[in-house]
C-alpha cells in the first residue's frame, strides 16, 4: 500500500492507533524454523509418537503499527498516520462498505502502477479482507520454538534494510514495480 499511497502523493493512514501490535517474522525464517521441526520430530523420536506440538512463529522485534509506518515512511518517502478512535470506530461499525471503499482506492492506481512497468499480473496486490481491517492485535509469543527445539532465529526484528530486500527480490521476479 505504501506504493500505492506514493502513486497517489497522499498520507497512508493506518486504522487504530501506533501501538496496535502486529508481529512479524521474516520468510526464511520461515522456511528454516519447517525445515528445523521437522529433523527436530525425526532427530527425538517424535515422528509417530502420537504427540502433537504447536509452534508459532514471531520475531523479537514486538512489532507494531508504528514500526511498519517508520519504514514505510523511509522507503516510499510518504507521510504516515492513523485515523483515530472516532474515525476507527465508525470503520468498525460500517466495514463492509469501508473495505470496498478502501479496496477501490487502491487497486486502480496499483494497477496503473504495475501497467507503467509492463508487469502483466502479480501476486502482490494492496487488497484487503475486512478482517484485517478490525482492532484485532496479530501477535503471539514465538519463543516456544527456541526453548523446545533451541531454533534460532537469523532475522530478529522487521528493518528497513530486509524490507527493501524483499522488494528487490519481487523486482528481479518481475512483480513489483520498477519506479
């Protein structure tokens, strides 16, 4: 959405307030923490033992609203903020039509966006589900993995840096635009 917001020269605001948390847990991370389980369940016995386990993943960074903000500010070079309780509120209370509307904000000039660079569809899209627009924290305790099975995480905390590294991977893929 932060391209989108920098298509459209305006101020992102995000619903609710800074300090909505909203973990994150980078993609190879991700990727290792299966791989890691998986040799762990093999590695003591577990594989068929009837035993079942649960583990989320969550880096250390505490992530929230503000966070993604920060970075989105620095990378797209655009202004940020949040809506507020009253404004929130009255979201909450009209979503159906608030997610439409919001919905159609975006996607057209994305779509422009990806036209300009002559990228024919991606994956990427700045849809959103009502669900993500409600007052719900996504956040959960990703220490459980490192105390049971002693994974380590290799990326501790959302950066501007890993962020502007998955976007550079989408542009070498062709599905992110090339400003």
């Amino acid at each position: 959405m932060g391209r989108v917001y920098k298509q459209l020269n305006e101020e992102m605001k995000l619903l609710w307030n800074e300090s909505l948390r909203i973990n994150t847990v980078h993609v190879e991370d991700v990727c290792r923490a299966t791989w890691h389980v998986a040799n762990w369940f093999v590695e003591n016995g577990k594989v068929g033992s009837g035993e079942s386990f649960v583990f989320n993943l969550a880096d250390k960074g505490d992530t929230n609203q503000e966070t993604i903000n920060f970075h989105i500010r620095a990378i797209f070079g655009i202004e940020t903020g949040f809506a507020g309780t009253v404004v929130s509120n009255f979201a909450k209370l009209n979503i159906e039509s608030v997610t439409e509307e919001t919905n159609e904000k975006h996607l057209a000039p994305w779509a422009d966006i990806l036209k300009a660079s002559r990228i024919k569809s991606s994956p990427l899209t700045p849809y959103l589900d009502k669900e993500l627009l409600y007052k719900n924290a996504l956040s959960v305790d990703g220490t459980k993995i490192t105390k049971v099975t002693r994974f380590e995480y290799i990326v501790p905390e959302v950066t501007q840096a890993k962020l502007v590294e998955v976007i550079e991977g989408y542009r070498a893929l062709n599905i992110w635009p090339r400003d």
